[in-house]
C-alpha cells in the first residue's frame, strides 16, 4: 500500500478518480484549493487507488494523509 501526502495545506475540492480506479504516475488524484488557487495532488506511481483518506469540503494539513494505492 502507498499513501499519498497533501504536499500543502489547503481544503479539498474534488476527487480526481473514483476508489479501484487506475491511475499512471503524474495523473491528479485530488484538488486542494489553497490561497485561492487550485492545485493537483497527483499519484506517485502508477496503480490503483484503494480509497480516499479525506472527504471534498475537507480541510487538510500539509503532509496529511490523503489517499491510499496499491
């Protein structure tokens, strides 16, 4: 399992995929709104992802946790 990391503080906006969805390394996965701009959290790595770790509307701390792939 790898965990993906809010790289900043911010709220957030959208899921990018649904949960069993694939993902390539570099696609976004969420959108954290921060200071008024929209910025992507994208996979590290190629997969899957098992399941989002914050609800849209969530606000979340820079390096939480957010999404969980296998």
């Amino acid at each position: 399992m790898l965990t993906i990391c809010s790289p900043l503080a911010g709220r957030v906006v959208a899921h990018c995929t649904n949960p069993d969805g694939s993902v390539q390394a570099g696609d976004p996965l969420l959108i954290v709104e921060s200071m008024k701009m929209e910025i992507p959290v994208e996979a590290e790595a190629s997969g899957t992802v098992a399941r989002y770790l914050v609800e849209v509307g969530a606000d979340i701390a820079e390096g939480q946790p957010v999404v969980e792939m296998r």
